[in-house]
C-alpha cells in the first residue's frame, strides 16, 4: 500500500523492459496519478505492463506551472508517480526541482530504485570504482564548458559523463586536450538494449576512431583520473636534517652516511648537512 500524499521517484529501464522491478508496477499500478517526463515514453511503458494511469507531463520547460500542480495534489493527499523516458528521475533529468520542492514543503518521498546508465556504466567499465565523480552532460555554452572542463584538470577520480551522439565527437576531442591521449576511457554504448558494448581504450584512440565514423546509440564515457600528484617532499630545516643525522649517527651509521640520508630526506646538499653535523659533534 502507498502512502497518501506521498511522491514516489521510480525508476524505469533505460533499454530493456525485463528491468522494472515488481515493486515499480506496483507502484506505477497503485499510484494516483503518474507524473512523466514525456506522457508518450511512459504510455508505451505503461501498456506493455497493462497499466492504466492519468499521466500528467513534467519536464523541463513546463516544471514551473506543473511542479505546483503535482505540489497542489499531493498537500491534498493524491499520491503521484514520477518517472523520466529512461533510469532515475532527478539524475540529469528533471525531477530534481520536484524532490526539491516536496522536501521544502514537507511532502513525503519515497524512491523505488530502478537502473541508472552512470553506475551500470561505471560498474562495466573496468576502471576503478572507489572513488567517482558524477559530471553529466557537458555544457553547450562555450564558457560554462571551459569552465567545467578546467576543473577537471587534476581529478584524480574516475569520471562519468553523459554524451549525446550528435555532440561525442566533441567530447571526445576536448577530453583529449584536456587530459592527454593516453587516458584510459570505458566507451558505454546501448546499454542493456540489443547492441549493447564496451569498449575500453584510451582517449586518442577512440578520438581517432569517431573522426572517421558517425557515432550512433546512447553513451555513456567512463573516463580514468589523473594519477595522483606525488606525495610533496618533507622540507626539513637544516637544525632538523642535523637532528636526524644525529639520530641515524646514534643508530651506528657513519657519519658521512648519515649526513647522506638526513640530506636525501631533507632535500639539503649533503655537504651541507654533513659539515653542520661535524660542527655539531665538535661542540658537544
Ligand atoms: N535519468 C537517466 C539515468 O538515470 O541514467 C539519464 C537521462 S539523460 C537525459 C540521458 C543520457 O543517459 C543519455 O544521453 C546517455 O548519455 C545516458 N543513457 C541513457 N540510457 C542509456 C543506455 N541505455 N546506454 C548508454 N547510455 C545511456
């Protein structure tokens, strides 16, 4: 049983129609009303499952005379679906600002989990997975582009955009720029659906490839971070590099030897180190 007055974010297949869960047609089937990026997508949807449902639309250029209706009916206890073409609504889908505004308004939500492309597309990638950053679409104005892009200069987590197929040669172009040609990337193409495919390579290669070739399918890239920055050198004063060789010295190493190491973990000129110790030694 739903909840009255509640908002349910349901997810929906992003290909293959065997992913809605029991639980989402549950909720799809028992749910006022069912808010819906695009009420044709969702019909298609609703009627393979044998579904029956008033549909009202919800997406980006409508969010702000719809977001108060969806708003209006749950505060009046209808409890309302909401579901985007394909994945998660509110992942680079509208349905973030409706979340947004129920949680304001202290409306109840509730999420019935389906498949979203980034995660499937990470977890087929072969890079690693500890760490990511979600960046989504790249921008089309050319500052806000630049500006993202520039960001992710040093960003030594795996990360994951989504790409139209009309834009990827682009994308694709700019990555290498930004981040070389050997950078690994996971390419994610039609996932769950029939041509479904990965392909792992690096930045120049798939550039090279897609000059040639039109790209065609959703995508998903899957893209390596940067090699972490090496661990910055411990500057040691000279008295400190001096106090180390001392130490090395009470351990039983010469010197000399010691004077070496206490100059290689301080970045200071042996020589220098070495004399300091002798003075040290002298005085004490
Ligand atoms: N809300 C969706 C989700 O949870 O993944 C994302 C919607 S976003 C508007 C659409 C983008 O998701 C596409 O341009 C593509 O980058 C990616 N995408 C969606 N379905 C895909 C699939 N089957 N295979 C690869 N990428 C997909």
């Amino acid at each position: 049983m739903l909840e009255q007055g509640a908002l349910y974010v349901v997810g929906t297949p992003i290909g293959n129609l065997g992913d809605l869960s029991p639980r989402a047609v549950e909720t799809l089937s028992q749910a006022d009303f069912i808010a819906a990026e695009d009420t044709r997508v969702t019909l298609r949807l609703l009627n393979h499952f044998g579904i029956k449902k008033p549909l009202l639309s919800y997406f980006e250029h409508n969010k702000q005379e719809h977001g108060p209706l969806i708003l209006s009916r749950l505060k009046e206890g209808q409890t309302c679906a909401l579901v985007s073409d394909a994945g998660m609504p509110a992942i680079s889908d509208p349905g973030e600002t409706l979340v947004a505004a129920c949680a304001q308004e202290g409306v109840p939500v509730y999420v019935v989990p389906g498949p979203t492309a980034a995660v499937s597309a990470l977890a087929l990638s072969g890079l690693p997975t500890g760490r990511f950053t979600f960046e989504g679409f790249l921008s089309v104005n050319k500052r806000h582009r630049k500006a993202h892009l520039e960001g992710l200069r040093g960003e030594e987590r795996t990360m994951i955009f989504y790409e139209a197929p009309h834009k990827l040669r682009k994308t694709l172009s700019d990555l290498e720029k930004l981040l070389g040609k050997e950078r690994r990337i996971a390419l994610c193409r039609e996932l769950t659906k029939v041509h479904e495919e990965v392909w792992r390579t690096t930045l120049g290669e798939a550039a090279a490839h897609y000059r040639d070739k039109e790209p065609r399918g959703e995508f998903v890239l899957v893209v390596e971070g940067a090699a972490p920055a090496p661990e910055p050198q411990e500057s040691l004063s000279l008295e400190e590099a001096v106090a180390l060789a001392q130490e090395l010295a009470g351990q039983g190493l010469s010197p000399s030897e010691a004077a070496k190491e206490a100059a290689r973990q301080s970045g200071l000129r042996r020589g220098e180190v070495y004399a300091a110790l002798i003075r040290s030694q002298e005085k004490g």
